[in-house]
C-alpha cells in the first residue's frame, strides 16, 4: 500500500476497504524482503510516525489527534473516509481501537528496524511485561504466552543485550510447563514455540531433545502438524484464526533451528 505499509487483508477482501493498514504486518512483511534482499518502498519513517508519546508505536495507522505533516501519512490515514459507514461499523463491530498499543506488535517493530534511539523505549516496555507477568493480556489478538515469548526472544537472539533479563524469566515460565511426554504448554504449537524460544535465549538441555522428539513423533501423514490456534480477534476470543500451515511452519522452525544447533 501507500508509504510501503501493508493490510492485514489481501485486496480482494471486502474487509480490505475497512480494515486500515497496520504496524505488524508492515513490519513482518518488510523483515522478510529485507532478508531476501528485495527492493521495497523505504517506510521506516511512516512507521516511526506512528508513535505516542511514550515512544511505543500503535498497532494502527487510523486517525488521531498528531502534528504529523507528512502527505502520504495522511493520505493513508484518510483512505477510511472513503467508505466512511463502513469504517465506523468497523470501529464499533469489532475489538480493536484507534490507540492500541500491543506488545507484539512492537517486539516486530524492534525485530524490523533494529536497536536504536527511536525503538529504545520498546526495550523497557518488553522487559516490564515480563517482569510484572503481563505476558498473558498484554497484547490483544496474541493471547497465548508461548506468542509472546516468541516474538521477544527472537529480538533476544539479534544480540540486544539490553534485553538480557528477559533471559531466566522467560527459560523459567517455559521449563515450568513441561510435560512428562516431552511436550511444552498445552499444545504442539507451544512447543514449537517453546523450542525456538529456549534456543534463542542460549539454553539447552534434554527438555529440547525430548521436546524435537515429542514434534516429530506428531508429525501427521502429509508432513503437517495439526492446527492450533495462534491469534484471536480480540481479547474476548470470540474468534480465532490458525491453520495446518501456520503450525506446521513453526514446527519446522523449530527442527531447524535445533539441527542448526547440532551442526555448530
């Protein structure tokens, strides 16, 4: 879209025209071509517009009260009041708000655009959820802990060190959850998420050897893992979203970052 953001919704949706466009999905989606090394809009500067005054970015980019004074920035902003019936329907039907803030959201910022003094507040803000055991309403579509503990130690991983006592916390909640059949959590999928979250946060034992096999004991027939689910569409959970595809990506996420680990 406009500034090089992206929707959570494909433009054949008829929720695209409503939906406004969103801090994750431009950050997960630019994180990928950056790794691929592809050619895409610069919008590092359309996401750091979308700020309070904390620092921490909002998860929409919908209107509200700035001096921002950017052409494309309001351009985007304004595209709802091209459906404007709809767009207040949309405010009213559904969970979401002009000003959330949520925790994942600004861990992929963090991921996305690295360590600097824009993102410096995200660092404090993780730490503090952690600390004060938010993990579990601290974002409100991943309502899952293993989701949180995820998406914080992968930015753990990128050698943020200021986000070392996000350590022992975060390698104590999960090794707390596991089970005698070598499961972590309450699903396949915490698993996985366990996994990859003890391997980025440096900690090996034979939790995740028993762990990997428990993964690979269920892989089904096709190759896939079942669904599980990995976000909801609001903190009431009224819906969910999740797939095969989504699950078995992270098991084969964390297979491979545990052969990774074996090859070293």
């Amino acid at each position: 879209m406009r500034a090089g953001v992206w929707n959570n919704f494909t433009s054949w949706n008829p929720l695209f025209k409503t939906c406004p466009a969103d801090v994750d999905n431009t950050s997960c989606a630019s994180k990928v071509l950056q790794e691929l090394g592809k050619n895409y809009p610069e919008n590092k500067s359309i996401i750091l517009k979308n700020r309070n005054k904390l620092g921490l970015f909002y998860t929409w980019y919908t209107l509200r009260p700035n001096l921002i004074f950017d052409k494309n920035y309001w351009l985007l902003i304004l595209r709802e009041y091209k459906n404007p019936i709809k767009s207040f329907m949309f405010w009213h039907k559904f969970e979401c708000s002009r000003n959330d803030i949520d925790a994942v959201v600004n861990a992929n910022v963090l991921f996305y655009l690295g360590l600097d003094d824009n993102t410096k507040p995200l660092i404090n803000y993780m730490i503090n959820i952690i600390e004060q055991n938010k993990e579990n309403d601290c974002d409100e579509w991943y309502r899952n802990p293993f989701s949180i503990y995820y998406f914080f130690s992968r930015n753990y991983k990128k050698a943020i060190v200021e986000l070392e006592p996000l350590k022992k916390p975060l390698i104590d909640r999960i090794i707390e959850t596991v089970k005698e059949d070598g499961s972590i959590g309450a699903s396949i999928l915490d698993t996985a998420f366990g996994v990859i979250s003890l391997l980025n946060l440096n900690y090996y034992s034979l939790i995740i050897e028993d762990a990997v096999a428990y993964l690979i004991k269920n892989q089904q027939d096709y190759g896939n893992w079942q669904r599980w689910v990995v976000y909801y569409g609001g903190a009431k959970k009224l819906s969910c979203f999740g797939s095969e595809e989504f699950t078995t990506g992270f098991c084969l996420e964390a297979l491979a970052l545990y052969k990774e680990t074996q090859d070293k």
